[in-house]
C-alpha cells in the first residue's frame, strides 16, 4: 500500500477529493452519509380497498407509490382490505388513536368530520390547477354547515345497469331495460321463460344500499330535502317501495335477502341472473375470465322512474387525513399529486374510477368510446352521459352525519325489504323507516 493511500490525509484534501466526485456524479450528501439519509426518510401509511380491477393496485402499489416515494423520499406502505372489512378498521383506528396517515372509504364517511382535518386546503391547491370539483364530489365531502370538508375525493364509479342482451333480446328488449317498467316486465318475462331472475338486492350490503336509493330517487322519494329535512314518509317512498315488492315477488328469487357485495357479480357472471345494477367490475371481469358471457353482457344507463332517471355512485372514493395522523403534510401532497396523475389512474381502473376532477381526464369521451377490450369497441360509451344522471348519498342534500348513519345501519334496504317479504305493508315499512331517520337525524343535531 503506498504511503498515500494508507497514510492520513487533510480533511482539506478529503473535502476537496470527496466533493468534487460527488458533483461529478450528480450526487448529494446523502451518498456520502447514508445512514442519515436513511434517517431522514419518512414513512407514508395508507389503507383503501382490494380494488375490483386489480390492474388498479398494480399500477397504483407498483408504479405510482414507488415513483412518488422515490420522488419525495418518502417510504409509501399501502395496505389493502376487503371492502366489507372498511367501517371496523376505521373505528378501530379512531379508538385507537393511531393507525394509517390515510384512510380511504367507499362511502362519504360524514360521521367522522371530528376525528379528521379540513381537507380544504388540498382542494383548494388541486382546484388552482384542474378546475371545480364535480357536484358529487362536493356534496359527499363537504359540511354546508361547518363549512369543513371531512374528506377528500379523487373519484367516484358509475353504477349503470348490466343486462343479458340474449336473454332481454328473446323478450322484445334488445337494447335492454330502459326505465324501471320495462324491468319488471321484461323481468317477469324472462324469469317466467327460463328461470332467469333480476339481480337488485335486499340485504345490508353496499351494492343494495346504492340500489334501493336510486329505485326510491326514481319514483321521487328522498330521506332529506336539499336543505337537510327528513322527507322520507312520502307517497312518492310508498310507491318506490311497492315497486320493489313487485319486483321481487314477479322477477326475484329470495337469495337477494342474504346477499354480499359481490353476489350480483357472481350471478350474472356465472349466468344465472338477467340484470344487476353493477359498476363496470362485472363486463371487465368477464373479459378476463369468460369472453363468451362478456359478449352478452351490455351497459344502460341508471334506469328512468316515474319522476326522473338518476342513481347514486356506485362507491365514491373518499380519502381522510386523520387528526392523530403522523405524517399529515406527505398525505396532502400525495392526494394533491394523484389528481395530477387522474388519467393514468382512469385508464389502470380500467374506466372504472371516474374522475372528481373532470379536466383531468379531458378525452374520456373518445377513451370510453372505443376500448379494443370491449365487444363491442363502444361498449362504454353509455357511460359518457353519467354526469346526467349521478349522484351522491344524501341526494338532494348533502351526505350527512346523520345521512352517513342511516347508510351505515341500512335503513332503507330494511325498509324494502320489510315490505317485499310482506312483513310489514309498504305504508308501515316506510312509516318504521321514516320514524328511524328521524331519530338518527335528532341525535346528531
């Protein structure tokens, strides 16, 4: 060993020497002293479903995390539930008192406006640069009354009908059901022919909760008025509800008392069911896995009732950063770059998560109407009319504490269900409902 090599050197000479290989490299100090870089990088903790489309949590765990953690130096761990398993997390963390930096729901999570930040600032940044939020993602975030946003939304999913084109076809619907009318006769036809029935449910589940509203929506009835007012004992209601008992008792079969969230997906996949009220999970699953039965399966919009055609989202994608959330600063950050990113995530959800933020995907139009996956290529077009006919939980007002509570304990599917079974008439299942939402409404005045 030379002399120079194993003797000491200046620390002049060290600097000198050290430096300028790393300006040569392009370097920081963090080559130098990894241990502190190691130090200083922080930890991003987030929790959000099993997405549907599982091409979703590739891009976003394997692409967009990564990407942005190396960006920001910021080590990002994801955490993926099933979706019946979100509300028990969540309460668990409140109870807690720690857990994940953020938390995504499916549901406008109003309940929890005290245990979580104003998210406003987020959509204030966001807004600057893509525009206004979509009505829906306002109405399921935002407290008219506090004037606080409890949540912030990046997307929401349409929830069209799904429908057997064979089936619909042998009894004179080719294009599918067009309004409510057409599904109860067409229904009937077509279970009565060969024992195929409707697929809308009528348990305590996610997918019926959004059903039964827009069924109850359709026929003009509410639980609130725009202004926050329970409204739901209603001649309008009574219809909706004896809608659905016709439905059930001429079209349905009783397995639609026990359902989960993914039964309908089930039964019209494997064939069984003629019509589900279903995000887009259901044709992009059969693509994968029976190009035969996808085919056969075809999109109409949210169904039109006696009073107007409209639906609630399917889910809406509702983030919160919680108040006792470690790393509240990266969270903002990470949702604000997300929004930048929409249309990469719009096309990895496979059309499925579609966008708060409209001007972030400005060609949806022409990407929905012509998907080479898709038989045929424009089969997602319908799609392209939502903004019409979507809304949010709590419709005509805003998603509520209460309105949160009311979805949470399914009030309105056991109202339906109530009558369809004939345990109650349709005037005193609504009256039981009406009597409850009021209740949970007093309470959280």
């Amino acid at each position: 060993m030379s002399k120079q090599s194993g003797g000491k050197i200046s620390r002049r000479k060290f600097v000198k020497l050290t430096g300028g290989a790393v300006a040569a490299a392009g370097m920081t100090s963090a080559f130098l002293f990894p241990a502190r870089a190691m130090a200083q990088q922080k930890t991003l903790k987030i929790v959000q479903w099993s997405h549907f489309v599982p091409g979703y949590d590739k891009w976003f765990d394997n692409v967009f995390t990564k990407e942005w953690g190396a960006k920001h130096n910021c080590n990002v761990i994801v955490d993926h539930i099933a979706i019946g398993e979100i509300n028990a997390r969540a309460a668990a963390e409140v109870s807690a008192g720690k857990g994940h930096d953020l938390f995504m729901f499916l549901a406008p999570p109003a309940a929890y406006e005290k245990q979580v930040i104003d998210h406003r600032e987020i959509y204030e940044q966001v807004q600057s640069k893509h525009g206004k939020m979509n009505a829906v993602a306002e109405r399921s975030t935002f407290n008219p009354t506090s004037r606080k946003f409890f949540a912030f939304s990046d997307s929401y999913v349409p929830d069209p009908g799904n429908y057997r084109k064979d089936l619909w076809s042998e009894v004179g619907f080719p294009n599918g059901p067009d309004t409510y009318h057409d599904l109860l006769v067409g229904g009937k036809k077509i279970k009565d022919k060969s024992g195929h029935p409707v697929g809308i449910g009528l348990s305590q589940e996610l997918d019926t909760n959004m059903a039964v509203r827009a069924i109850l929506w359709s026929f003009g009835g509410a639980e609130q008025d725009e202004h926050g007012k329970v409204v739901l004992n209603s001649k309008h209601t009574i219809e909706a509800v004896k809608y659905m008992r016709d439905l059930f008792k001429q079209a349905q079969t009783p397995e639609v008392f026990s359902w989960d969230p993914s039964s309908n997906n089930r039964g019209i996949l494997s064939g069984k069911l003629s019509f589900v009220q279903n995000a887009i999970s259901v044709t992009r699953s059969a693509e994968k896995d029976n190009p035969d039965m996808s085919k056969n399966i075809q999109l109409t919009p949210a169904l039109k009732g006696p009073v107007r055609r409209i639906a609630a989202e399917h889910v809406m994608s509702c983030y919160v950063i919680w108040n006792f959330a470690e790393n509240k600063e990266d969270a903002k950050l990470f949702l604000a770059d997300l929004i930048d990113n929409f249309e990469s995530a719009f096309k990895a959800s496979e059309f499925y998560n579609f966008p708060s933020f409209p001007a972030t995907v400005p060609d949806i139009q022409q990407l929905i109407a012509n998907d080479p996956k898709a038989v045929p290529n424009d089969k997602y077009k319908v799609l392209g009319t939502v903004g019409n006919w979507v809304t949010n939980v709590g419709y005509p007002g805003y998603a509520t504490a209460a309105i949160d509570e009311v979805f949470n304990t399914f009030v309105l599917p056991t109202m339906f269900a109530k009558a369809a079974r004939d345990e109650m008439t349709p005037e005193a299942a609504v009256k039981a409902a009406d009597t409850e939402v009021r209740r949970i409404f007093d309470k959280w005045k």
